[in-house]
C-alpha cells in the first residue's frame, strides 16, 4: 500500500522520553506505539504497554507470629506503596527500566528483610521470602486511542471517545452474546441445605467510600491503592477493630452489622470524580465516574452436600485477588456477566450488554472453614471452597455460601473498569470482594437455621 500522502503519527516529547525508557530498559519491556493524532490513522494493531510484575510475597505468608503480625502488615503495605511508585514514574517517563527495576529490587529487600526480621524475633524466620526482591516487566495490550471516525459502533461494541493510561484495553471486553452458557450447579444430595438468608444493606447511598482494606493491611491508610464500595456495617475503615466494628450501626434492615465491600466500578469518561485528585482516587490511576449498582443483592446459601453450621463471629474472608493479572489466575474469582445471560460467566473479560442488559458482577465467596481461625496470614488458607460436589475438604465445615451480586446501568459501548491497584491495569479479573462477618450470634443462628431448614429468609 503506498504512504504517498499520509504523515507518520508523531510522538511528543513525554512519549518519545517513555518509549526511550522502555527501550534502552530492556528486560521484556514493551514498546509503547505511537498515538494517532486527530485525522490520522496510526497503526493501532500490536500495541502494548508495559506494567510492573512482583511476586505477592504475602501470598506466600502461611504463618506470623502474634507479636509480629502488625510490624508485618505494616511491611507488606510498604511493598504495594513501592510498586505503585515505580508504576508512576514508569508511565511518566522519570525512570528506565533496568534502572527502574534495581530501585525497585533494593527497596523490596529491605522491606523484606525487614519483615523476616520481624518473624524471626518470635519464631524460624521465612528465608524463603528474600528470593521474592525482584521484579520484572510484563507486556499487556495498551490502552488505545482513538482513531478517526472511531464509535461505539464499531466490531469491537466499546465506545473509545476517552483514552486513559493504565487500561483498560479493547480486548479486555467482550460481547456476552458470543460466550456459550458455561454455569454448572451441583445436585444437592439427600441432606442438602437448601433455605437462604438474605440482608439487605442498600447501595452504598450514603456514600462510605474509602481506599482501605482492614484486613490485608490494618492501620493503613490507602492501603488498596483503589477505591471501595462499602454496605453493612457504618464505620468499617483501615482503623476498625473488631470492638469498634460491633459497636457501630449499619446500613443493613436485619440489624447485620457485618461490613461489606469491594472495588468501584468507573465509566472511563474521563470526567473529576471527587477523589481525582486523592490516593486511591486519580492519584493512583483511577479515574472516571464512579457508578452506584443499580442492585446490590446479599445471600447466604447452603450446602448441596448437607448441612451448614454457624460462622465464628469477626471471620474474615476475601474471595478472588486484587492482583491476578501479576499472580496468575490461582485464587482469581471475578464472575462478569449481563443480566439475562447470567447462565454465561466471564473471568477475565469485561461483558458488552445489548441494549436493555445491564452489567453483573457475582462474588461467590469459600464456604468452607478450618474451624478453628478467624483469619490467616494469608487471608486464605482459614477458609476454601468446596470440590464440584459441593463438598469441603478435609478438616473443613460447611459454613453458609456469601453470594453477592450487583447490577450496574451500563451504555452499550460504554468504557468501564473497576478500580484496581495502578499496575494492575483495570484487567476484570483483578475483581474481588471483601466481608467481614460481624452478625451477632443470634442473628447468624437464624440464619443457619433458614438455611438448613430450607426456609427463605431475611
């Protein structure tokens, strides 16, 4: 095809300088294509961006001493404060990447150190952690701009009037109606639990919002690096306590105290939000318009294999992982979907809904418990979920099955990505939902005995 006639798209000086550091860096690193400018065309096919990949040394923690778990949490914060930064000065250009990547390396392993230090006072110490120091570069489709004559008509079905740094890509979405139904339910036995208990704890209407996660990191401020949703229980922050958590209100109309959250979900509009200029907000790359579900719907199942007994009061549970696109899909559980395709999941798209759809997140949460801790280094490996027959593993008891769901009005071809930690780059399946149960004993046995009784309740 001949080039008489048509200019190269050319690249500001802030581009060159990060396609420059990402060159000379080496080590895997992307190359990051040229933007077409308005009226230019510009080859947009094979673009990629670059992100910063880290082993997740706290999901290689299985034990921590009392007396050290706060120095811990503390260490593991200080990690994900030191990969953001050198996400931020990737995007802007401030750092090649060898040397970016060596920065990075020295800081980890002093925080490491650190933390093995801190194990080491009260018990073995992992030495196994100080091989997790270094970091690399990983490839991932860019962002991409907008072409002339580009709309939300086109084969992809994502409108692309916004271009934001950090994702989410064209190809992170998908039309639902080109997914084959892939929901398998188990048949419940005999003895099943077959009754729910639903609370209902709102939308989030009177606006709890915070960058915290008090379980992954307590006493930490911006310690998700993105945004939460919260229903249930009023004051849950990185601060509460389980005595403060019990005594605080709630949204729910059971008198569930229990504290509920997950990540927002944005429309890349490009619009201020009110945190666009806050961490966890637009300082950490998360931008856009943040949505309200339209439905936020919360559930206790039961067993198909039998009966359920009650949660220990303060059980803490996460279900899917925040950074999934750098650990791999092993505890990834983002189920997208629109609504009436709900028989079709997706984990690692974003659904383009018809007209009249809207978008559906389901966080499924482990039913099954050790039945001894609350909690775990980890925050894993107290709770799992039951084999396809819906029974729990050794030395595991059924415990009532969280589901919730959340529905959200969506434009067909509307840009969206929910929050995420900035080097994650928005990917879907980085969604995951956090709970925190706080129902009073009685509350909970009502709950089980609904549940096992095969009554519906709320």
């Amino acid at each position: 095809m001949s080039q008489k006639g048509h200019k190269r798209p050319r690249l500001s000086n802030k581009l060159l300088a990060v396609v420059s550091a990402l060159v000379l860096g080496g080590g895997g690193v992307a190359v990051i294509a040229g933007n077409a400018s308005a009226g230019q065309e510009g080859d947009r096919a094979g673009q990629l961006t670059a992100t910063i990949d880290c082993p997740d040394v706290g999901e290689r923690l299985t034990s921590v001493p009392d007396q050290a778990k706060a120095e811990v949490d503390g260490s593991l914060a200080k990690l994900d404060d030191q990969v953001a930064d050198a996400y931020r000065r990737l995007v802007a250009g401030e750092a090649q990447g060898d040397a970016l990547l060596g920065e990075l390396r020295e800081q980890r392993d002093k925080t490491i150190t650190e933390m093995t230090d801190a194990i080491g006072r009260s018990a073995q110490p992992p030495q196994e952690l100080k091989a997790l120091s270094g970091c690399e570069m990983k490839q991932a489709p860019a962002a991409e701009e907008p072409a002339a004559g580009d709309s939300a008509a086109d084969q992809f079905g994502v409108a692309s009037n916004t271009s934001q740094k950090g994702g989410p890509a064209r190809s992170d979405f998908v039309s639902i109606t080109k997914i084959r139904p892939n929901v398998r339910t188990p048949d419940p036995s005999a003895g099943a639990s077959t009754g729910t208990f639903t609370s209902q704890c709102g939308r989030n209407e009177n606006g709890h919002f915070n960058p915290d996660n008090v379980i992954v990191a307590p006493g930490v401020s911006n310690g998700a690096h993105h945004m939460h949703d919260y229903v249930g229980n009023k004051s849950t922050d990185a601060f509460s306590t389980n005595d403060s958590l019990a005594a605080a209100g709630t949204t729910c109309a059971n008198g569930d105290q229990s504290s509920y959250y997950w990540p927002v979900l944005r429309l890349r509009d490009g619009k201020a939000e009110r945190d666009a200029k806050a961490a966890g907000g637009g300082k950490d790359g998360n931008v856009g318009t943040i949505l309200r579900p339209k439905q936020v719907t919360i559930t206790f199942k039961g067993s198909p294999a039998g009966k359920v007994t009650a949660m220990p009061r303060f059980l803490r549970i996460i279900t899917g992982d925040a950074k999934a696109f750098a650990n791999g899909n092993a505890n990834a559980n983002a189920s997208w979907s629109c609504t009436g395709f709900e028989n079709r999941q997706l984990k690692d798209k974003y659904p383009v809904c018809p007209k009249g759809s809207d978008v559906v997140r389901t966080f499924t949460f482990q039913s099954c418990w050790d039945g001894r801790n609350t909690d775990s280094a980890n925050h894993r490996t107290h709770v799992a979920f039951p084999d396809r027959g819906g029974r729990c593993p050794k030395g595991f008891k059924a415990i009532p099955e969280l589901v919730q769901r959340l529905t959200y009005g969506v434009e067909p071809g509307a840009r969206f990505a929910v929050d995420s930690f900035p080097e994650q780059l928005h990917k879907p399946v980085t969604d995951h939902d956090d709970f925190i149960n706080v129902m009073s004993n009685g509350l909970m046995n009502k709950a089980v005995g609904c549940i096992n009784d095969g009554r519906t309740c709320r």
